[in-house]
C-alpha cells in the first residue's frame, strides 16, 4: 500500500478548509441529497462527501457507512485531492497502491472507486466520491454527472463561507441586523448584537412589535405601517419612512431603519432593521434643546414671565372645567400650553402635554402632573439663569403687576396736567406696550422649525414690526395665534416639489395694521389653500353634520367648518397639526376680546385668517393690572 502523499500546499489546502467551518459539524440536507444522488447515478453502494483534515479523512456527508472519518494515510481521498479532474481505480486489488490496503483486503473489501476533487480559492481540500465491492468503469454519462454533482458541493460550501463570513462581520459590528416577515416574525439569522439588544433573549420566532415596543398604539401603528409596505401600493421609501423607528428598552434609546428585502419576481419577502443605540445622541440633542431654550428664554424674559403667568392661571381653568366634566375647554388650554412651550423650546413638556391630549380620557393626575413639570422646569430655569419669576397668576420679571396697579391707581388720582404723574404714566406705558415683533418673534422661529422638519422651504414676514400695542387685551389672541401658524406651515405651505408654478419657498405673512382706533390682525399664506369638499366629507365623517346637511353648505360655510369644535381636516395627529382644536380655540379667542375672525381661502393660492378688534386703540381709563416687563 502507497499512503496518500502530502502535497506541498498543505498548508495552505488546510487553512483553507479551516476557514469554511464545517469540520466536525452536523448532517445537512443539502449534501445527504447530493451523495445520495451520486449513489444511484453511479450505481455504487457507497458515497462520501469528504474532507481530509490533519491525518483524517472526516465525512460531512455518507451513504451506505456508518463510519464518520476515517485514518488519511489509508484513504483514496488523500490521492484524489493530488488531481484536478476525476480519479478513478476501476480494481483497487490491481493497483499497487491499494492491493492491501485495510478496506479492500478486509470488510467492506472495496475494488472500485471513483472521487472528484472539491476546489475552494485554488485548494482541493476533499472529494465527493463512490465505492463499489466490484470492480467496474464509470460511464462517460457518470463521470460528467460526478463532476457536476462535485461543483454543486463545492457551490454550497463557498455559500457556507459567505454567509459564515457575513456573520462574522454582523456578529462584531455594533449595530444590530435583524429580519422580520408580513407576519412580524423575527426571522432566523439576527446579529449577535440583537442578543444584547433585547436583553440575551432567545428572538426567533417572536413579534418584532412586541420587542421593540411597550405601548399598544406605538405597536399597532407598528403593525398598520408593515401591512403598507407589504401591500406595496406606494414607493417603498414613503412606506418605510412611516415605520416607527426610536424605541426604549431599560435605559437605553434605540433607532432602527427599515430596508425592504424583495425576491426574483420583486415581490417584497421581509423586511430587514438595522438597530443603532442613539441613548447618548438622545441625551446630547436634549442638552442642545434646553440650552437654546434658556438662550431664548435669556433674550426674551418678558414673554417668558407672561407664559408662566398666563400657565398659572390657565391650568386652574382647567382644572375647574375638568370639576364641570367640559373636556373640550380642557382639550383647547391643552392644545395652547403644548403650542406654547414648544415654540420656545420647552420640547419634552410639549410632548408630554402631546401625549396626555392623546388619552380618551384627561384626568385631574393629568394636570397635577404638568403642573409639577412645568414647575420642575422652572426652577431649573430660575437656577441655571439666576433668574426668579413669579408664582401665581402674575407675571413677575423686575416689576409686578400688583405694583404697577398700585402705580396706576396712585397716577390716577393726580390731575393729568401734573409733570410727575405724567412722567409715571409714560413709564407705565413703556413697560406695559410692546411692539408687535417683540411680542411675535417666537412666531417666526416656530415657523422655520416646523417647516425645517416637514422639508419645506418658508419665509415668515412680521409687517407693521414696530406697532407698539398693550399684549393684555390680546392675550387669548397672541397665545392661540400659534395654532394659525402651525395650520400654516403643516397643512398650508406645500412641499417645494409641488408648488407648481409658485417659487420654491412659500411666505406666511402676519400683518398688525392700525386703522384710526381699530387693529387687524391678518395671517395670510400662498400655500394650497382649503378645499371645501374636502371639509364636506370630513365633516360628514366625524358625524358633525349629514351628508344632505353638508350639501348645502356654501363654500364659505363648508371653509369655516375649521372653527368646529374638534375638528381637522387632517388625519393624522401629531405634535405639528394637533387634533383639530387650535383654529376653534383662536375664534374663541378673538371673541372674548370683543373681536372678530374670518377666514378666506383660495385652492392653490392660499389662506388668510384676519382678526378685528374695533376701538382697540381708543384711550380708555388706565386698568387694575397691567403686564410687566424690563
């Protein structure tokens, strides 16, 4: 017997076996069909997939044996791998290099054998090959299908590599790879990563939804936004843009993006998440937001001071209307206060109010717990600025309202003609009158925000900047404004794709205009404007009127159904477009100030919203209170 020689690549031939990972590992399909196959074609007893390893020859995969490796200085293997093509001993008791070797001379007392080298990268590092107890010759048919069936093995083997190697590189990456089906079962095959992700459990199987999030609407909004991309009606982009992707397990904050796997008819197969932790980006975009917050709040302490005091007394208002059950009048402070802080920065507060607004039910908790953020919030402000504010209804910056009414009544009494008494009521006057950019500049930075985060491209005029009017008369007004704004930007201005024949960037336009003793406040935008039928059907489907009643509405009628109690004509709701109380709170607004509201729209031109308050110039007799400022 000839032992099988070593060839002088061995090395290299065992590296490169090394690197497939597949010594030792268990039996698959894949590899059994194939030996089985090359079995019957070959019309041998025996068929091997095998692999020469140090000094055995391993089998990954047998038929007609019971034996999984076998000694390498006694294998046919270990002469195969020495050739290119197909090796083949028609009589193994005829050639000098297997006369005596142990199998042919004992049980199983092999003759024939014929083996075809697996090649990876250049290496021939094992066969796939048949025996026979009687000695024979394969057939031209036969060898061709034995080299066949031998690239087919080797073509599963450099697929093991891939995807061996694929999981390395997932396995010590940091982010986490993980793929879900229509049905939200995670699939096999995540990263490593994943593991430590959602805490060492065991995934397969389980619904991505139920993983990545704990509040119900989050996990059906989830579930509605993966039944979209599947039915794939919409471009994929859109689809897997409305996925919900931060989600929080423990103390850590997770983002994830969605990419669509298809197959070879493009039909889409799963959906693939790639998972980053953001917790510390989280946290550093918060102390970004807080800082411009206690900048803005810095420059602009007097409009700071007017919100606490307007706060203080709203949220009492509140609470009274909740005691009455008027969850509407709740609803629109609500609305307010959110649009409020998060024009000037105050972002978690306003979503936490975003949230609350969005229960079924708005409790008494509810408020207390706003009222001690808010509360929170502004100690923190009064620390870090050094700064005190009031407590209570009034606004307090350097001067209190309670003394300037005390100022008031005092001025009062002295004849109009008096040089000190009057050098107190122009003080009076300059601290309590502010022009209109002072008390609307947050107007401008809410606009450009939203409008940065919706991609539109807007322009925001103040015209009449330096009219100096009293806020107090106007305060409903000035507060609920925002709602105006918001409407504007969000449902207005259009995305600069479809403008049309219109530049690019849209322009939001608020006006302060002085007639004689009268004031008109006009918001005005050359965005799409409000479709009529469309307020019809939204009308009808939120059961504010019948079809036949919102049939005979006037285009005007139909238009100022956005005053409704509750109502938008938009469907989703969200922190930009709230939930449809904003417009009907601004004419509730104007209406306790003595004013009116109209509104003008024009589909495709734009929408102007114009606010009168007649006389509201006309000298009248000083009040008990007026607003503070320094």
């Amino acid at each position: 017997m000839i032992k099988a020689p070593i060839g002088p690549n061995e090395a290299e031939r065992q590296a490169r076996l090394n690197t497939l990972d597949v010594l030792d590992s268990d039996a698959e399909a894949a590899y059994d069909e194939i030996t089985k196959l090359a079995s019957i074609i070959c019309e041998s007893p025996i068929s091997l997939v095998a692999f020469l390893d140090g000094d055995r020859n391993w089998f990954k995969s047998k038929h007609g044996v019971d034996l999984i490796e076998a000694p390498r200085e006694e294998s046919f293997c270990g002469h195969a791998i020495q050739q290119d093509d197909l090796f083949e001993i028609q009589d193994a008791s005829l050639d000098e290099r297997f006369h005596d070797n142990p199998i042919v001379v004992s049980a199983p007392n092999i003759r024939f054998y014929a083996g075809y080298p697996l090649p990876i990268d250049g290496e021939n590092i094992g066969t796939l090959c048949v025996f026979d107890v009687q000695p024979k010759k394969l057939s031209d048919e036969q060898k061709y299908a034995m080299k066949a069936l031998s690239h087919a093995v080797a073509s599963l083997l450099k697929l093991r590599k891939a995807v061996n190697d694929m999981a390395v590189i997932s396995d010590n990456v940091k982010t986490g790879l993980i793929a879900f089906d229509q049905d939200l079962n995670v699939l096999d095959g995540f990263s490593r990563e994943c593991t430590k992700i959602f805490l060492e459990r065991n995934i397969t199987g389980e619904k991505i939804d139920q993983l990545m999030f704990n509040d119900d609407s989050e996990r059906q909004a989830f579930a509605m936004g993966v039944e979209q991309v599947f039915a794939d009606f919409m471009p994929e982009e859109a689809t897997i843009g409305q996925l919900p992707s931060d989600f929080t397990i423990g103390d850590k904050v997770y983002q994830a993006k969605y990419s669509v796997v298809r197959n070879s008819k493009n039909e889409i197969v799963n959906i693939l998440a790639t998972i980053e932790e953001i917790t510390e980006l989280i946290a550093s975009k918060k102390e970004a937001v807080w800082k411009n917050a206690l900048f803005r709040i810095a420059t602009d302490k007097n409009s700071f001071a007017l919100l606490l005091a307007e706060f203080s007394r709203d949220i009492n208002r509140a609470k009274s209307f909740l005691e009455k059950n008027e969850t509407s009048d709740v609803r629109k402070i609500l609305h307010t206060f959110k649009g409020n802080f998060l024009s000037i920065g105050l972002q978690e507060l306003g979503a936490m109010i975003h949230d609350i607004e969005g229960q079924s039910t708005i409790e008494l908790s509810h408020l207390s717990a706003i009222e001690e953020n808010m509360n929170d919030v502004k100690l923190a402000i009064e620390d870090t600025l050094g700064i005190v504010f009031g407590n209570g209804d009034q606004a307090i910056y350097e001067v209190s309202e309670n003394y300037i009414a005390k100022l008031e009544k005092f001025i009062s009494d002295y004849d109009e003609k008096d040089e000190n008494a009057n050098f107190l009521r122009d003080w009076v006057n300059e601290v309590t009158t502010f022009t209109t950019e002072k008390l609307t500049e947050h107007f401008r930075e809410r606009a450009l925000q939203l409008a940065k985060k919706l991609d539109k491209k807007v322009s925001f005029e103040i015209v009449n900047k330096d009219l100096i009017i009293n806020p107090k008369p106007l305060r409903g007004i000035l507060k609920n404004l925002i709602h105006a704004v918001n409407n504007a930007v969000d449902h207005g201005i259009e995305a600069p794709s479809e403008r049309s024949d219109k530049p690019e960037q849209g322009i939001i336009r608020l006006t302060f205009s002085k007639d004689q003793n009268d004031l008109t406040i006009k918001l005005e935008d050359d965005g799409r404007g409000i479709d009529s039928s469309i307020m019809r059907k939204v009308a009808v489907k939120k059961g504010i009127m019948t079809e036949s009643e919102a049939t005979k509405l006037s285009d005007q009628e139909a238009i100022e159904l956005v005053f409704s109690p509750d109502f938008s004509s938009k469907e989703d709701v969200s922190e930009i477009s709230g939930r449809g109380v904003g417009m009907g709170a601004l004419k509730d607004a104007a209406i306790e100030a003595g004013g009116t509201i109209s509104l003008s729209s024009q589909p495709g031109r734009g929408t102007v919203t114009t606010i009168t308050l007649k006389s509201f110039f006309e000298p009248v007799k000083q009040s008990s209170t007026s607003e503070a400022a320094a």
